[in-house]
C-alpha cells in the first residue's frame, strides 16, 4: 500500500486539509510537507515528530560522538 493511501485511510482529516493545501500552492508544497503541515496543526501535540520524516545531515564529529569509547 502506498504512503498517501495509508496516511488516506487512517487520518482522512489531515490528509483531506493536506491534499487542499497542496492545491492551493500551486506545486510549491509537496503532499508530504502538506500533511505534516496539516497534521501539526490538527494535532499540536505531536509536534515533535514533525521532523522523523526528514533525514538530517550529520558530521562524522556529531557520529563519533555518539559511539561509546573503551578505555584501556
């Protein structure tokens, strides 16, 4: 099953306000940045998952970083 078709069935309000605002931009905003959009607002408290959609670029200082070091 497609994205847009699952997110269709199990949230047809957001996605319903998604596919106006996608419409309205005239091709500037994507569905999928729409129906995040959409669905911050619909549901503030979900706001901090608004960014899982998006990969963020990482420096390998911020990588290592995360590995646990070993002391000898």
């Amino acid at each position: 099953m497609k994205l847009p078709l699952l997110r269709a069935v199990l949230a047809p309000r957001t996605s319903w306000q998604a596919w106006r605002l996608a419409r309205a931009s005239d091709g500037t905003v994507s569905f999928d940045a729409a129906w995040r959009s959409a669905r911050v607002q619909l549901h503030p408290d979900e706001a901090g998952f608004r960014a899982a959609g998006h990969n963020s670029p990482r420096s390998s200082a911020e990588d290592s970083a995360d590995k646990p070091t070993t002391t000898a």
